[in-house]
C-alpha cells in the first residue's frame, strides 16, 4: 500500500488513504504505538484473498459495520 501511494504517514501512525474509495475518512492501519487496527487485519485477508485467485469474496456484517462496505469494496 505504500508502494502505491494508498498509504501514508501523519502523526506516527500509517493511514489508509479510504477516501479515495468513498469513506468519509481516511482509516489507521497502523497505530502510532506499532499497534495494528482490525482494519489492517481486513485489508491484509482480503489481499490474501485475491493473491489466491479468488475472484468474488462474500462478507456479512452486522449494522454496527456498516462504514466497511466501502473501505474494503473493490470495484
């Protein structure tokens, strides 16, 4: 992510650039303490995931995860 400039620094801790896919904010991925959020452990086994040729992943969350859709959607 950060090859590819979907990842960024800001304060000590690493952002996921999820405005750029429809968040209304940019998402940690990596705290400032080296702690990684359940959203890194997200994008890490959806990439998994597609390295594995998977081509269609099906997810079901609760209401209360309803911000995920369009963090981790992939069109």
């Amino acid at each position: 992510m950060k090859a590819s400039g979907r990842a960024y620094q800001k304060a000590g801790a690493w952002w996921f650039k999820s405005t750029e896919f429809g968040d209304e904010k940019d998402r940690v991925i990596v705290r400032e303490n080296g702690a990684q959020t359940y959203f890194a452990s997200d994008l890490a086994y959806v990439l998994n995931k597609l390295e594995r040729g998977f081509e269609h992943l099906l997810y079901i969350w609760g209401a209360d995860h309803h911000g995920y859709i369009a963090r981790l959607r992939r069109d």
